[in-house]
DNA sequence: TCCAAAAATTAGACATGCCTAATTATATTT
DNA sequence: AAATATAATTAGGCATGTCTAATTTTTGGA
C-alpha cells in the first residue's frame, strides 16, 4: 500500500480520512457541512482545504455529486486506517492501555511516516484482522478484510463466537469484561436466550455458564 | 517525568531538544546562531521563538549568559529524549529496522503525547538503559544512567565487554556486524591488541576468536 | 413557480512559524 | 580607541490553516 510520496500534511491526511469514513458508511452525498461537522470546524476551513485537495489530484469535487476520494486520495486515506488501526493493537496488546484510551493515541501515531512502518508493525502484531474496537485493519495492498463482526445479542443459540471488540468503552463496562476475563479474541459460546427480558446465557471459554443482561450483549462486538 | 500539561508544539518541543542537546555537550554560552545552525533555520527565527519560550517560561534568555532552560522546560526536553531513545529501542529491537533507520521515525515518534506512554514504552521494552547508539535513556524521574561506554578500542586487554550502540551508521559497517553476529547486548571480550596496526583480537559470545581492525574497534561502542 | 431556509462560497482577518533585508549591538583587530 | 567584522534584533512579508461575517447558490415547501 505504498503511496508514492509522503508530502501530506497532518491537516490534509486528516480531511482525506474524514472523507474516506464519511464515504463508505453511506453513499450520501459528501458535502463542506458534513465534512465540517465530522472535524468540528468551520465550512468556510472546508472549502478552502477542498481546492486545495482538488489540486493535489487527492479528491474530486462537484456540487451535485459531492465529494470523492481519486485513487491516490483513497490509498493515502487506507494507509492512514491501516496504521491507526494496527497502533490500536499494538497500544492494546503490548502496552496494555484499555480500549478506550487509544484511539486518541493512534489519532496521533497514524500520521507518522515511513514507508516500511506500516507492515512491519503489521507483522510484528502477527498480521491482526481487526482492531480492538471490531474494526477490519486494512491489508498492505488495501484489501479489507469482510466485516463479519455482530452483538453478541444476534449471535445464534448454540453457537460460539470470538469478541472482537466493544461498542461502550466505559470504564464500568471494561471494568466487567475484565472481572469476567474477557478480552479480544475470547471465545464465547451462546448457550441460551432468555425471552423474558433478553438476557443471555453464555459460556466463556468453554468454561461454567454465566448470565448477561441484553445490554452487556448488545455492546459486546464478535465474529463467528 | 510528568510535565503537567502537554500543550506544547511541535516547534516549541524541537526548540525545547536543541537547547538542551547544546547544553549538556558542553558549557558554552547557546546563542541563537547556535540554535538556527543545529536546526538549519533563520536566526531571526530563533529570537522570535526565544521570546515565545521565555514568555512561557520554558527558558531563561540574557544575552551576556545566553539561553537556559527552565526546570520546567529541562523536564520536558528530557521526555522528548527519553521518548525519542525509547522509540528507537523499539524500532530496532521489535520492528527489526536497522541502526541508521531509527532516528529518523523516532523524530517524529518522541512528540506523540500522552501522560503514560513513555512509561509503559519503557516497561515493554524491559527498561533499556541505552538506545541503539550507544545513549543513555533518562529515566521516569529525570535520571539518567552514567555513560559508562566508550570505544572497544579502548578497552583493557582481558577484559569483557557488552556492545551499547555504533559510531558508524554506514550499511557496510552494520552488515559487517550482522555477518559476526554483532548486536545490542552482545558480549565481547578483547583478547589481544596487536601493535602494529592497532587491530584487535576479539573474541564474541565467548566463541572462537576473530581479529578486527582498529577502524572496527573505534566504531563500537560499549561498556563494561 | 416563487419564497424561505439551508448550504456553499467569498472576503477579510488572525495566529503560527518561517523568511529576507535593514538595523543595532557586541566583539575583535589594529 | 577607532574601525571592522560578527551577532542579534527589528521590520515587514509570506504560507498554512483556521475563523467570522456577508453574500450567493441551491433546495424544498407552499
């Protein structure tokens, strides 16, 4: 995922990402507002730095069709995830801070540059597929991994998945995957659902059953 | 080594680097022009930001003396040093990039901000007390090991020595050392000194003796 | 279709951190 | 001590990326 040059500056990779997330969840229309609202500036900054990144060859942009990423805009963009993602783990796994704290560290790490950082941080993690919020690490060459990722909630009876993030980062709710020795990658079986008030009977680990209440379910991320 | 807040810039923590490098190489008075040569800029641009720095109360500037960093601006130089050691620990040790690569990322890794992040780098890392070129890394409370190291040529006959860092970032060098199978850490023990030409007999990891020329000895750095 | 609200854009400013050129202060030589 | 060279500073500008306020364009409802 190499993108040739690495002439960007913080400010620029930071509207690219913007727009690269702004794009994929929907096929909305991208406009200077929503970009606005998604940095918490100003549409006026937005525009500016739109011809800016017109020129660059980085985005296209008309009023009727909205904001685009080029394919130059879009790897820089993927590199950008890629690496924010793969310091996640690495902020996680091997420096031991809790899921809610790294997101704003990576906030910074994703903008340092070197082209072999990327995949060898990538291989030093063991080459991860998702990052500790469930999120699909992109590949050196910019493939993604499907994101098979569900709540623990829509998981089938009798079936076992793998945690492989969390939608609340509250500490109390951290605080209790680490009381029930949760983490990513814990395989939990659904052994049954309650109908009553939703609550959930699983196994950890293949280990005794515990019960959970239709929150904790709907705010744990897994795959199968 | 908390510096209370985290509110400096980029320039500011490059400024805060250089002053204190020029300081502690030597007693000399650190005059803008020094400053704008160490940083290859302008020196009116240095007296802008000597304004700025005193205003904050990072550095002390008269002229007769020249510039002083504050405690407060010492201490956040010496976790800009501390983080910037500590990376290239990591870089080289975890995402085997070689002695000459290092630096150059650890430029841009020692400004990442957070509150624990030096210290829990330190922890994964096994808290090094050098970095890759031979440095030592200050401590969470501000010390710093003695610099014990020096040349291997310098060191006594008969006695053992462990490997700290190069002098010498050529990639003919670095691969010479792969080839002896020379790296951080490595034991070496200075079996003979020849006259002649200075080279050394140096045994490596206990293991059969090999001689080296005193170019060699004079490039690595180690300590006893 | 026309009008009002919302969105986009332009104009003009500002802070940061850099520059060059001109000026002033300090050192060094003679 | 005067002359000269060097260092430090000031003045004025520029690029980046932001802002507010004013204006124009677009859109959707009556």
């Amino acid at each position: 995922m190499s993108t040739g040059s690495h002439l960007q500056t913080l400010s620029e990779e930071n509207y690219l990402k913007v727009i690269y997330h702004l794009g994929k969840d929907a096929k909305l229309k991208i406009s200077p507002t929503a970009i606005s609202e998604a940095l918490s500036n100003n549409p006026a900054s937005v525009v500016d730095m739109l011809k800016k990144l017109v020129d660059k060859k980085l985005i296209q942009y008309e009023k009727a069709k909205g904001v685009k990423l080029t394919e130059k805009g879009k790897k820089i963009a993927l590199l950008i995830v890629r690496k924010h993602r793969l310091w996640e783990v690495f902020l996680l796994e091997k420096l031991e801070y809790s899921w809610d704290e790294v997101h704003e560290i990576a906030e910074q790490l994703e903008h340092i540059h070197n082209p072999q950082l990327a995949d060898r941080l990538d291989k030093f993690l063991g080459f991860p597929q998702f990052d500790p919020h469930g999120d699909p690490i992109p590949k050196a060459n910019g493939e993604m991994a499907e994101i098979y990722r569900t709540i623990l909630s829509e998981v089938a009876e009798g079936s076992t998945c793998q945690v492989v993030g969390v939608k609340d980062t509250s500490s109390s709710f951290l605080q209790y995957l680490k009381k029930l020795d949760i983490g990513i990658g814990t395989k939990i079986t659904l052994v049954e659902k309650i109908p009553f008030d939703n609550s959930a009977i699983i196994a950890i680990k293949g280990g005794p059953s515990t019960t959970v209440s239709k929150i904790f379910a709907d705010s744990l991320l897994v795959h199968d």
